[in-house]
C-alpha cells in the first residue's frame, strides 16, 4: 500500500479486512510502497515519513497482526530494488508500454510529469515486489490482474533464460538420493510417464509427491519439479492472482470513496466530523420536503445503509423514504452510529499505537527481518544464475 495520505473507509472494506482474513491462511508480507510512491510523487517527498507511520498504525488498529504476518518498509529491504534491476536487463520495453494502467494513470494524473523511467518501470518494481517473496498468490482487485500476469511473464522469461544449471541433471539425481527408496522410484515413474509419454496425471502425481517431501528443502523440490517437468530449475515462482472481492464501500457523494473526490471518511476522523459529514450528506433530490417521498435507490446514503445496515434496518429505510414516514436525517442516523461503532475502538488502539512509536518501529524492525532473510535466499539463486556470485 502506497503512503500518499491518511486512510479511510474505502481501505479499511476494500484492503485492510481482507488483509486481516488472510493473515491467516497465508504466510503473508504486507509492505509500505514508498519506493511505489514515489514514482508518482517524487516531487513531493515531504509527505512521505509521516504517512509512512501514520499508515502502519492504522494497519495495526484495524487488526493486522504483527503475529501472524510481516510487516515492513519498502525501502529498508534493498532486496526488492536489486531484483528490479536485474529483471529490467530481461524485459522488453513492450512489454512495459503494454500494462493497462502505464496510460490509464498518464491520462489521469495529467497534471503530473510522468515521462520518467520511474514512472513507466513501477510494474516492474511490482513484479520484483512479488517475485522477491516466491509468493504463490497476490491479493489483487480485478484492475490489477494485468500486473500479476506480467509477473508471471518476467518469472517464466526469467527461467526460460537463466534456469538450466550447466550440471542440472546430476543436481537432481543427488537430490533424488536423498528420498526414500520408494518415493524415489515413484519419482522416477512420474518422469517417464510425463517425459516419455506426455501423462498429465502423471506430472500432478509427482507434483504432489515433492510437496509431500518433508526432508527436502524449498530449493531442491524446485529442482525436482523443474526436472519432472523437462525444464530446468525454477528459481522465480510464477504467482497466481487471489481476486479480492471488490470494494463497496462508497464516499459521501455516492462516488467510489477516494481522496480525489473529497468524499472521505478517514479512519481517525474526530467523531464529531463523522456525525457532521454524515448529517450533512446529499439525499435524493426529489425529497425537498419532508413531506415528500423518495427514492432509496437515488440517494448516497442508501448505499452506506448497504454496507452498514441489517435486513431491518434496510427495510424499514425502504418503506419509510417511499412513504415519507421518515426525513432524511432520520435516515442516516442509523448509518451515524454503525460508522461510529466501527470507527471507535479502532481510534482507541491507533492512540495507543500513537504514544508508543517505539512499538510501531519494533513490529517494522521484525518484519523487515523476516522480509530481508526471504529475499535474501532468492537474491542469492538469483546472482547464481546470472553468474553474479562472485567470490
């Protein structure tokens, strides 16, 4: 997540819960994009370091445990600008040109110069992000999905180029040494079947007997897959995407909530600014009166009834705008107060966070330890395979 400025609802539905939900299923890395931020506000760096923090605790008090995941800063693991660098010797200029969201962003940010290598490389940088951590699944919206298939690109160019070790095949075989005799011998089976003649059952088979394998390390099952498949090593994972469920969270105008429509409700907004934005919400024009019916379907409101309010609630909003039985402030002040339940104990947890920075920085100082310790071990296949371990 980039720290461009204070958080608000449309994180907490749209990343943060989810985020929270995955923690644990997955061994999980979340980061500060710094290095992301400034691709698109270099110019500006002032902003950087507070929100950096600002942001971590806000990660923090909505749940996300430094216990079950790593949390760290972007740019305090050098790893992930290494790995970019070498990736940009390999990938086609194109193939850049091509992401979906190079013009996308150009168009919308016209008041920006975006003619930098920076700015045309992030996808690159996103890759470098994810392949670093050999990540099996990267939690995505439908926009970004353009972005995890050039990832996959980058790792299988990468593979194709770098992944055949000049003594591979006697690699495998000492590998294959180290399996029970029987599991080697199924092993073996696997290969032939699948080399020989091309068995899909037989590669799902072997597959799942290396990931059954508990004496073998992470390096040498990638050696055995990539010899049962007939390739070489496979030294950067190809991700898949992990389609989060899109956001419904919208602003105070009906828009998509976002801080360039100012129609936000940040996660430490005082309470009273809270009541007040709410209150003040525009409504279905056609109710100029209170007298009038409305249309529940036509106001702003009834969308955060739809992300805050159970079946009750909402029925009782239907018949009550239709029938003019209720005004509209009636209306939000259900809305009022579920934000403000949700947005409360949240705050607390942030102010604990915000007289203790020393506990913010120990939960980056762990994470960037277990992040530099991952991406350390594929730097160092990585430098193997481009001939750059030198000695």
């Amino acid at each position: 997540m980039r720290p461009t400025g204070k958080l608000h609802l449309g994180h907490l539905h749209g990343v943060l819960k989810n985020w929270v939900t995955l923690q644990h299923q997955y061994d999980c890395f979340f980061f500060v994009a710094d290095w992301h931020a400034l691709t698109t506000h270099y110019d500006d760096p002032s902003m950087l370091e507070a929100s950096v923090f600002d942001m971590v605790i806000d990660w923090l008090a909505v749940g996300v445990d430094p216990q079950h995941c790593s949390m760290f800063i972007q740019s305090k693991v050098p790893e992930h600008a290494e790995l970019h660098l070498l990736l940009s010797m390999i990938t086609p200029l194109g193939w850049l040109e091509r992401v979906p969201s190079y013009k996308d962003q150009q168009e919308k940010l016209k008041d920006k110069d975006l003619e930098t290598y920076g700015f045309l490389g992030y996808p690159l940088l996103q890759s470098a992000d994810i392949l670093i951590y050999k990540a099996g699944s990267v939690p995505v919206g439908a926009d970004q999905v353009a972005h995890v298939e050039l990832t996959r690109e980058v790792a299988r160019r990468f593979n194709h180029m770098f992944g055949r070790e000049p003594d591979f095949a006697e690699r495998a075989q000492a590998v294959i040494k180290k399996m029970s005799k029987q599991a080697g011998r199924d092993y073996k089976g696997f290969c032939t079947a699948y080399q020989e003649q091309g068995q899909q059952e037989a590669l799902l088979a072997g597959r799942e007997l290396l990931a059954a394998q508990q004496n073998l390390s992470l390096s040498d099952k990638e050696r055995l897959q990539g010899f049962l498949e007939g390739g070489g090593k496979t030294i950067l994972v190809e991700p898949q995407a992990l389609l989060t469920p899109a956001a419904k969270m919208p602003g105070l105008d009906g828009q998509k909530m976002s801080k360039s429509y100012n129609n936000t409700i940040a996660l430490r907004e005082p309470i009273d600014q809270v009541n007040k934005k709410i209150s003040t919400m525009p409504t279905d024009p056609a109710r100029v009166r209170r007298t009038d019916p409305g249309t529940p379907e036509k106001c702003p409101v009834w969308q955060l009834h739809e992300v805050y309010s159970d079946a009750a609630t909402k029925e009782w909003v239907q018949q009550g705008c239709r029938s003019a039985g209720i005004g509209c402030l009636e209306c939000k002040r259900p809305v009022i107060d579920a934000v403000i339940a949700e947005l409360e104990p949240i705050q607390v947890r942030a102010s604990e966070y915000e007289k203790n920075p020393d506990a913010v920085k120990a939960v980056l100082d762990k994470g960037r330890a277990a992040a530099r310790e991952t991406a350390g071990q594929t730097m160092q296949d990585v430098r193997q395979a481009m001939g750059l371990n030198y000695r």
